[in-house]
C-alpha cells in the first residue's frame, strides 16, 4: 500500500482513545481529520490539530479510516454510515472492543462494495493512544496486516497478527477477562501477605520477579492501585461491558468455565460498591484490605 495514502487518516470516535491516537499520529506527521458526536471532544480534537468533518465529507474518497467506538452496537450503526458513503479501496481500522459476530458481519457487508474492514482492538490505555505503545491484536487477511503495518507501528509498540477478521475481538474479549480475573487475584493475593506481615511494595517485588506476576501486578498496582490514583482513563462500566462480551462469548461456544463464570458475577455484582464511572481498577476494593482505600 502506497506509503502516503496511510498517511491521510481519519478516526471516527475522538473520545480518551481516539484523540489520543490522533494526537500521536500528529505528532509524527499524519494528516488527521476526525468526526465525533459529542461537540466537547470534537473542540478538543480541534484544538490539538484535528480537522473536524461531517461523517459523508470524512469517509467519502477516504483510503484509511479508524473506529475508537464504546460498544459494538456503536460500530454496526456506524458502519452503515461508512457503507453509505465510503468508496471502493477504503479500508476500515476498528480498535474499539466490538463482538466477533459484528466484525465479520461488516467485513462480509464491506467486501461486497469493495471496502476492507480490520479488527484490531488495542490495549493500553489512554496513555498508551498517545504515546504510540498499545497492544494491538490484529484480525485481517495476512496481505492487508502487513500492508498496513507502517502505520499500526506509528500507533502502537506491539502489533499481533492473530487470524482473519473477527480474530482480533476474540483475543482483546479474552485478554481482558484475564485482566479482570488478575486484578482481583492479586487484590487478594496482596492482602493475604499485608496481613500476613510483608509490605505491599515489597509484595509486588517478590512476585513481578517470580511465576505469579501479571500486567495487573506489574503496571496496574504500581501505577494506580497502591498510591490511591485510580485514573487509568479505563472505567468499571467498561470492564464491565467487556466481561459481558466475554460472558456472551462462552454462551455462544456452549462453554461452562466456573472460575471465569465465578470472576464474571463478581464484576456484576460489584455494582453495589462501585459506580460505572469509577476507575476499573477499584474492584481491589472488594478485597478484605484497608490499603486501596
């Protein structure tokens, strides 16, 4: 793919997410024009640089665009606006963290018009939007992944092919019920041993170094869990929402996975303690501990 079509791009969705790929992308010479419902993150957006444009205007004669939508509701009804308006070669770049069965729907809807259409969900935050070091799990025909490589390197520090579409939201639904299951894990884990004798920083040195670290461990603690932070840019109504898709996911495969399932209800459940809005790391407050607050 001609190296200066990828970089003329334009993103649906300017959110925490999407404007800080737009600002990272500016920041490294891309030309970036945006469209977002909210008129508060559409002035932000313009403010860092981004040309703002109505939807027909910004997919019309478009050879890439990115999607950084909440749900995969939001991704469907969007992708009947693209169809409507986008041209033949455009190629579609979904990030949010959609449904498998969406992805491939659209994907088989685009190819009939001659339109692409790649899930690549990222993780890594805010921070990691603007700083160009997500994760990104790529669903797409090998051709069009490595196509498109340049510019999945100018957004992210890790890039994983991991099959055809739809792959991409199966790995991202699935990582992040591991991440949900380890931050409560090693909430308990932390508290056991706090109470036990050993400090929590002292804890997380002894595991990140042994078999039982994970990101929760390594990152999540030290960055927003043991200094009282909680502002991650990531929500509980979010995880939430993820562990639904996950949910959802083993109904569909006719799976019964107690611990996940076990995991799952306690995500659900903690709606008593914490709000949507709350940080998603505070489900370690569930813990039997003093220490997060």
């Amino acid at each position: 793919m001609d190296q200066e079509i990828l970089k003329d791009v334009a993103i649906i969705g300017l959110g925490n997410m999407g404007l800080g790929m737009a600002k990272n992308l500016l920041s490294k010479g891309y030309r970036v024009s945006g469209f977002d419902l909210s008129e508060a993150a559409r002035n932000s957006a313009m403010d860092a640089g981004v040309k703002i444009l109505p939807v027909e205007e910004l997919v019309a004669g478009r050879r890439i665009l990115l999607l950084s939508l909440p749900k995969a509701e939001h991704v469907l009804a969007c992708s009947y606006e693209i169809e409507k308006w986008g041209e033949k070669g455009l190629v579609v770049i979904d990030t949010s963290t959609s449904t498998p069965d969406v992805t491939r729907e659209i994907y088989q809807r685009f190819i009939e018009k001659e339109m692409l259409f790649v899930d690549a969900p990222v993780s890594g935050g805010p921070k990691g939007a603007l700083t160009g070091t997500m994760t990104m799990v790529v669903g797409a025909d090998r051709w069009l992944f490595e196509a498109l490589l340049p510019l999945l390197k100018a957004m992210s520090s890790t890039q994983v092919h991991v099959g055809k579409a739809g792959a991409g939201n199966i790995v991202k639904i699935c990582n992040n019920l591991l991440i949900a299951a380890h931050l409560i894990t090693t909430a308990e884990a932390l508290s056991l041993a706090t109470k036990a004798g050993v400090e929590p920083e002292a804890f997380l040195a002894g595991i990140n170094k042994g078999s039982g670290r994970s990101a929760a461990s390594e990152v999540n603690f030290p960055l927003w869990v043991l200094n009282g932070a909680f502002d991650s840019g990531f929500t509980m109504g979010l995880m939430r929402k993820d562990v639904g898709l996950a949910e959802s996911l083993m109904e569909e495969m006719g799976m019964e996975l107690p611990l996940s399932q076990e995991i799952i209800a306690l995500w659900e459940n903690s709606r008593t303690l914490l709000e949507d809005h709350a940080d998603f790391n505070e489900i370690v407050k569930q813990s039997d501990s003093k220490i997060y607050g």
